[in-house]
C-alpha cells in the first residue's frame, strides 16, 4: 500500500492540553449564574463536542439546564472569558512540536479538525506559535462537525490534500467515528480527553508518545 500522505489532528486533547483554560473559562460563566464549578478532571469528558454541547453538559450538572434557544448566548459568554486567557495554561503536549517540525520539513500536509469554535482555535493556535504548521484547519463553522467524516474530509479539502491517503489523530471515539466514517486511518492517543473510559478506542493504532507517530504512520499504510 501507498504511504500515509496526509495527517489530520484533532486539537484539544491530542495535540494540546487546553483543559485549564477551558476549564478557568467554564467555571467563570457558572460563577456569574451562581453555580457549583468544576475540578480540571471533571471538566475532561465534557470536550470534544464543541462549546455548545460542553456548555449543555456542565449546565446540566449544576442545575437547571440550559435551553436551546439559550446557547448561543451563553456560548459567546465563554468564548468572551476564553479569548482573554486562551493559554495561560495550554501546553502542547511533550513531543508534539518536535512532531510536527519533523513532518513539515518532510513536506507532510498537516491539518486540524476540531469542534472548537474557530475564534478560539485561531488564538490558541496563535499563542503556541503553532499557526506555521497547518495547511487546513478546520473549526465548528466546517459544513459537519465530528464525529461526521465530512468534517474531516472537508479539513482535507482546505489542505489541498482530498485525493491523498491520509490519517486522523485523535484522543476521543468521537474522532474515531470521524476517522472511520471518513475513510481515513484511525490514530489514537492515549493521552487526552476520552468521553469514554469504559472500552479501548476503535483505532487501527494507539500510541503513548507523539515520538511514535512517524512509526504509526507506516503501521497503517501497511494495513
């Protein structure tokens, strides 16, 4: 089989580990409601989905739900406390950078596909100076969110890479499902925020480290 041309990454969770920020934000909109706030850990299963079903979640816990007409609303109020503080304590996860400077200087395509809102992909991105790397990103704005794999082979279009053999890495079944119902090989990480910790993900390949990518990469185009 060909080689992997095109790798897809998921953001929060595989690439970055966003959760305080995201969390800081979260427990600042719920304090101005007067609700209970969440610990970093209880805060992990709720990302993914993007802002809007995230903010359903944690209404739902501490409280009265939040109706649907009141998304959008309460959606811009944390994105309003997300943007000020996008990473004071966002990392990129050990070994990424070197991972994707490795792959760049190969002339590897590169792309995100996140269900984040797209203001904050942009400024977190923008703050871990790592905009250079992606050909693609791709938000919740995209025509279908994950785990649809239009959403990914919509980010694939945006690389300019819609006809090559292409992986999606990823830290959730969400991702797993976008993989899948995209055709494209499934990569796992085993760090990040799995909304599930009951089972194994559905992955072709999970790796430990981001060093072990380049080797997962050739895995699946054996397959």
């Amino acid at each position: 089989m060909s080689a992997i041309e095109a790798v897809v990454f998921d953001l929060d969770g595989t690439l970055i580990d966003s959760v305080p920020d995201v969390a800081a934000a979260v427990n600042r909109l719920l304090a101005e409601d007067g609700r209970r706030t969440f610990a970093i850990e209880e805060m992990k299963p709720m990302i993914g989905r993007g802002a809007g079903a995230m903010l359903e979640k944690a209404f739902l816990l501490t409280g009265a739900p939040l109706e649907e007409s009141g998304v959008p609303a309460a959606v811009a109020r944390y994105l309003e406390h997300y943007l000020r503080h996008p990473a004071e304590g966002t990392v990129v996860f050990p070994g990424g950078r070197e991972v994707l400077a490795h792959f760049t200087a190969d002339g590897l395509p590169l792309g995100i596909c996140t269900n984040k809102p797209r203001a904050a992909t942009a400024s977190v991105l923008k703050a871990l100076e790592l905009e250079a790397f992606f050909r693609g990103v791709s938000c919740d704005d995209a025509p279908a969110r994950k785990p649809d794999g239009r959403h990914v082979r919509h980010t694939l279009e945006l690389m300019g890479a819609a006809e090559l053999r292409a992986a999606l890495v990823g830290d959730s079944e969400i991702d797993m499902a976008a993989a899948r119902d995209a055709g494209v090989a499934a990569i796992a990480v085993s760090w990040g925020y799995p909304n599930d910790t009951s089972k194994p993900l559905d992955a072709d390949v999970t790796i430990d480290r981001f060093s072990d990518l380049p080797a997962a990469l050739e895995t699946v185009a054996r397959a």
